[in-house]
C-alpha cells in the first residue's frame, strides 16, 4: 500500500495496485470464514461502551457500510434493533445465508432506502474515506435518516500527531492525481478537524472525540523495517498475553499514533 500525501487537503492518499474494481470488497471478504467471524464478536466494547453511553437498549441504529455484520452482531446481542447495509452484494447475500436472524440488506450509504429520522444511532466504522469524491452525501443521508436528539457513532483513518510529523519531516511523496492513480485509490486518512466542521455545518454538534487504534498506527507509520515485523507479529497474535500488551501498548501509543478517529455527534435538528 502506498501512501501519498494531498496538501491540499491536508490528508493522505492510500493506494493499493492490487484492487479489483467494483468486487474489491466481495473479494477481500470472502477470505473469511463468514459465521466465525460474526459469532466470535460477541462483547466489542468499542462499539458497545459508547453505544451504551448515549442509547438506551432497544434503540434503533444502523450499521452503514456493515462489511459481514459482526457489530451488527454485537449491538444485537446487547439488545438494540439493529440494521446493517451494505453494496458488496456477494458477502451479504453470504451473511443472510449463513445468519439469517441478521438484519442485513443491499444498500448504498449515499442514498439509503430509510424513511426520514428512523434511526436513534448510526454507526459508521471506516466507510467516508473510502469515497474520493467526498462523504457529503454520505453525511447528508446521515442527518436524514437520524432522529433529532440522536446519534452518529463514526469512525476514519485520521492525521495523527504522528503523522503530521511526518508530513514536516517530507517523509510522503506529494500526492500528483493521475488516472491510473484514481483506479486504484484505497482510502484517505482525513484531517480530524475538517471531517468536525464539515458535519457540524451539515447540523451535528461534537459531544466526544477519542484517538483509536494506537498500535496500528504506529506500526504502519514507524519505517524501520524489523520494529515494524515485531509490532505486526505482536498485533496479529493469538496468544493472551501477547494480546494484553498489545491492548496496553495500543492505548498508550493512540494519542499520538492512533491510526483512527472515533468522533460521535448529535444531531441537534
């Protein structure tokens, strides 16, 4: 994966030579055992603290962009009406086959099948920087489908501290758009004070911010080679006690190096 940085949006281009098109998700998916998967997540706490934080159990949330519905999943195991959607037709046609008691569609987050102000909560994990042209449709249909007073939960690939330094250190070629570079974009990594004012002008106030995924942020970012294979063996480990140090050296290392964002708004009308 290269990573390209665009001054002028404050942001890094990731691109990826091995994307298939339109079956790109369909495909990255299918590597996985689908079942295993979901019914393993059973206690996510990243999802379910802040959930829990702002929605009383039974609310009404959507997963938009739910990939194979793990947290689709998890909120439902913790008591919440939750539906899923997502346009890789392939892997959810999978899920309703394997687990049908999942509230899982076909849908396109740009423009969603919803009523208006049907959903309590909206979760959003890793979706807006997937979309070169911008999330403003996106966020658009978030503030339609969201009840006033409710909740967007949303996650990105953001410019950490780290990664800022980087950028004054000149470690990223400047990002030039090409057509063959346009086929194969993977995702940005946004700037977090530009993805806030775009949703508060589209009617969201901030109630809570927190930088995530410290580990891997940092082990994408280090560039020394045999620290990076250390810290990817230690993130990719099964084994419990390498899984605690992992979590302990992912909280100390995401305020600086989080690789995401986790923001949550209410809409205020």
């Amino acid at each position: 994966m290269k990573r390209f940085y665009d001054s002028a949006n404050n942001r890094l281009v990731y691109i990826n030579n091995n994307k298939v098109g339109n079956r790109f998700w369909d495909v990255h998916w299918n590597k996985y055992d689908i079942e295993q998967m979901i019914k393993s997540v059973v206690l996510n706490r990243m999802i379910l603290v802040p959930t829990k934080k702002y929605l009383s159990i039974g609310s009404r949330i959507l997963e938009g962009g739910c990939g194979l519905g793990q947290n689709v999943w998890s909120l439902k195991q913790a008591g919440y009406n939750v539906f899923g959607v997502d346009y890789a037709m392939e892997t959810v046609e999978k899920v309703n086959d394997i687990v049908p008691e999942l509230n899982v569609s076909v849908g396109d987050v740009r423009q969603l099948t919803f009523e208006n102000n049907f959903f309590d909560g909206y979760w959003s994990l890793g979706v807006i920087e997937h979309f070169y042209n911008g999330f403003d449709s996106i966020a658009h249909e978030m503030k339609r489908v969201i009840k006033p007073g409710g909740y967007l939960f949303l996650t990105f690939p953001c410019m950490s501290w780290f990664r800022r330094r980087k950028v004054m250190l000149g470690s990223y070629k400047i990002w030039k758009e090409t057509s063959s570079g346009l086929d194969n974009f993977y995702q940005f990594a946004l700037s977090g004070e530009i993805v806030e004012s775009q949703f508060f002008n589209n009617g969201f106030v901030l109630v809570e911010k927190k930088s995530i995924a410290g580990l891997k942020g940092f082990k994408d970012e280090i560039g020394h080679k045999t620290a990076q294979g250390l810290l990817q063996q230690l993130y990719d480990s099964t084994n419990i006690i390498l899984r605690v140090m992992a979590w302990g050296l992912d909280k100390l290392l995401a305020p600086f190096a989080g690789h995401c964002k986790l923001l949550i708004f209410k809409k205020i009308n």
